[in-house]
C-alpha cells in the first residue's frame, strides 16, 4: 500500500540554523533517501520551497481567487514529501519515525486512496 509522508517544521527555527548544523540536515537527509530507494520503499519524493513562495487557489462563484501565502498560519509548515510503498501503516510509521525532522517536527503518515 501507498502512504504519504507529509513532513511539517518549523520555517522560522530552521531559517536561524547555522550553515554547518543545515547541511548536516541535508547530509541525513540523503542518507534517508538513499535507505529508502535501496529498500524499493521511495515513489516520490521532494522538498519545498517556503511558505512565503506559496500561491492559496480558490474557486468561488465561478472565480478564481490567488492569494499570496499560505492558507493558514501554523506553528509548523509543510516543508516535504515522501510517497511510500509500504506493507502496513506500522511500516509506514517505522519509515515516518527514522525521517531527520521527525526529531524537531512532525509527520502525518496518510494512506493514499485507491479507487477502483
């Protein structure tokens, strides 16, 4: 089955890291990456840009309504992805857990719907 790991942090803590402790998040990172593609887990997978780049798209009344930003203010941000292949959600979570934000953020382990 299919999980999407939604990898939310703090955008304001992680913009005061020191240059050295970010590219050591980068570095566990690919690490992370790497296990999972070597495992046949990884589907998909990316980081994103921040919140300040973010466009919020409605439709109201036949309009279309763009707005600069998110579409809610939050203590944590969405900051990633994972697409997963995965046998059971206590697999997923496994992989969820072992995540480097995991540490100082959170992730939402979420089944991707199939339909038939």
């Amino acid at each position: 089955m299919q999980y999407l790991l939604l990898i939310y942090r703090n955008e304001a803590q992680q913009s005061k890291m020191d240059p050295a402790d970010y590219q050591k998040l980068l570095a566990e990172y690919s690490a992370y990456t790497q296990s999972i593609v070597q495992s046949g887990n990884f589907k998909a997978g990316d980081g994103l840009q921040p919140t300040s780049t973010a466009t919020t798209v409605r439709v109201r009344d036949g309009k279309v309504l763009a707005t600069d930003g998110p579409f809610a203010e939050t203590r944590e941000q969405l900051g990633g992805y994972y697409l997963v292949e995965a046998r059971d959600l206590d697999a997923a979570i496994a992989m969820a857990a072992r995540i480097p934000g995991a540490r100082d953020g959170s992730i939402e382990v979420r089944p991707v719907m199939i339909y038939k």
